[in-house]
C-alpha cells in the first residue's frame, strides 16, 4: 500500500497553507482526545479546517462550570483548539496554556484556563460562535471551532449489566461521564432533549464541506451525539461531501470493550441508518478480520482503507503525522483530481 512519507507531507503543507487554492474543505465531528487527534492531522494537510464538537461532556472542570453556569461544556470546544494550535512557538505555547490546570485546594483546583476563557467571552459576547472564533484568532489556530448545539446536552444510554451483580439487567444510565465509564453493555444511546437545536454554522460548513470525517473517539459518548441532532444528521445525510469514519486503534474499557472494528459500524449505523459513508479508515494492525470489516463497511456503501496510523511506539494514540499521511492519500485516492474549488 502505498504512502505519504513525513517529509513529503510536509513539504506539500508548506506549499499549500499560504493561501486556501487546492484545499480540501474539511469538517471533522468528535469530542475529547479522538478528535484531536483527527485534528491535529488534518491541520497539516489543510487550511479550511472545522471542527464541530459534542457538547455533552457533565464530569470534571466542564462539568463543574456546566452546572454553576448553566453554559455549554467547554472542554471538548478547548481540547479542539489546543489541537489546531501550529507547531510554531506561538502556537505551542498557547497550545499549553489553555490547557493548563490549576493545582492546589481551593475552588480552582482541576480547572483549565481555556475553559475560564473560553465561558468568560461567552458572557462578554453573548454568542458562542463569535466566542470560539475569537479564542481561535488568540491561539492562531489553523481552523474553526465550532459546538455542535447551542444548547446543553445530557447523555443518556439504555445499558445491558450497568450492575455487574444484575448482568442481564437493562438500567437508563445519565451522563456523559458515566456512559463512558459503564461496566456494561451499552445497547443505545440518545439525548435530552431528544430535539435540540443544531448550531447554524456547524450545519452549513457540513453542507458546504468536501470532506466529512467522523471520529476516532469514544464511540458513544463523542462520535454517536452528533447523529442524534436532527438538523446536524440531515446535513450529514445530504451533503455533497464524501464522508470517511475513521476508527479507534482500540475498543474504549467499558464503552466498548469488546467491540470488533465492525461492530463499531453496526452500532452507529443502528443510530442513524440513513447515514452513507464513502470510506472507512482503520489501522492495519488493529483489524483481525479484514473481510468482516470490508463487508460492514459496504453496508454503509463504502471501502476499507487500512494504514498505519498508530504510534510507533505502541501507546494506543494516534501518530499525527502517520494519521495525516492516510487522510491526505483518501482524499487524493477518493476524491477529485485537481483543484478543489
């Protein structure tokens, strides 16, 4: 299988960053450390970057601000822009005071700087676009960030042994934070509310976009929400866009232990069956079965695109460079020749 090599990746960013002629436009939905790894990839390959991001998270710093504030969680909108931060001194610096947490006993104790940031323009503005792009200009980042409802939201799954001394028990389970966490079985997700309001700007960049990349991540507490925003699956469903999946080196402890790359697929497609994708990417090593993979991503009417995209040193993480080699190839292999726009 052929490949982008570090170097040449490289040598093709500096040549295309300047200015936005021959990008790809790019939206990639997630939440958490999953899509900053995506992101942290795709920022080298593209300048029209946005990432649209869930806002369910309910457990530390966020869910601490969530709860006094009545606002949106901002740690997954901060976690993004820490990941489109360049590589330059600017960039890493700002990349590490966002997210920067205090120590100590007192009421900042565990709290992270760019979620004190990020709430305190969104009270000084009053609009939680305008907010994030301002936060991105400061950092320099090289895209937009951007919630995927304006609204918060709470995660709650119907979990199978939730209880390990109720194995075959079925229990409503509340929270991103514990969804994550679940020793059980997790048979379906959804949102309250059931409705919410997708934000305007993240449906038209998907609407508007030429590539649409969903995950890696916590499959049901980061990569599944999106799919229950009505407004947000319509645009998915009917954008012109082509669409890659890209998977978890590894199930998640508890969400998706257990899990076979494919199962990954029959569960979403469970929670929103109308959703096509064109391609699937997987790490080549972490796909025993190839076949099954290769036929689950047929239903979904697309192909397996197998790289290595794992760490060289065998931590289950992303490589930022590998990850970005495999996209840049699916867009060029799968997409249109030439010029994008």
């Amino acid at each position: 299988m052929s490949t982008v090599t570090g170097r040449s990746l490289r040598l093709r960013r500096r040549k295309l960053l300047p200015g936005l002629k021959g990008q790809p436009k790019v939206v990639a939905l997630g939440g958490g450390m999953g899509l900053s790894a995506s992101l942290t990839a795709l920022r080298r390959i593209t300048g029209d970057l946005t990432a649209v991001v869930t806002v369910a998270d309910d457990g530390g710093s966020s869910g601490r601000i969530r709860d006094e504030l009545d606002v949106l969680p901002p740690g997954d909108l901060r976690k993004a822009l820490a990941a489109l931060c360049g590589d330059d001194e600017w960039g890493q610096t700002w990349s590490r005071v966002v997210q920067h947490r205090f120590s100590g006993e007192g009421d900042l104790q565990g709290h992270a700087v760019g979620n004190l940031l990020i709430v305190a323009l969104w009270e000084q503005l009053g609009d939680h676009v305008a907010a994030l792009d301002l936060v991105g200009k400061l950092l320099g980042a090289h895209g937009r960030v951007l919630p995927m409802s304006a609204v918060p939201l709470e995660l709650q799954a119907e979990v199978r042994g939730h209880d390990p001394a109720r194995p075959e028990e079925l229990a409503v389970v509340r929270g991103q934070a514990t969804v994550a966490l679940t020793p059980g079985e997790v048979q379906e997700v959804r949102l309250v509310p059931d409705d919410p309001p997708a934000v305007p700007e993240a449906v038209a960049a998907v609407l508007d976009a030429d590539w649409v990349v969903v995950g890696p991540g916590s499959w049901f507490s980061s990569v599944i929400p999106h799919l229950l925003v009505p407004e947000l699956l319509q645009a998915l469903v009917e954008t012109k866009a082509r669409r890659v999946l890209s998977l978890n080196l590894a199930p998640q402890p508890g969400e998706t232990e257990g899990f076979s790359p494919q199962r990954h697929l029959e569960v979403l497609a469970r929670h929103a069956p109308k959703l096509a994708f064109d391609v699937v990417l997987a790490d080549q090593d972490t796909v025993p079965d190839q076949e099954s993979l290769r036929q689950a991503a047929e239903l979904l009417g697309g192909t397996v695109e197998l790289a290595a995209v794992a760490a060289p040193d065998g931590a289950p993480r992303h490589d930022p460079e590998l990850l970005a080699a495999a996209y840049d190839r699916i867009f060029r292999m799968h997409g249109r020749i030439g010029p994008w726009r």
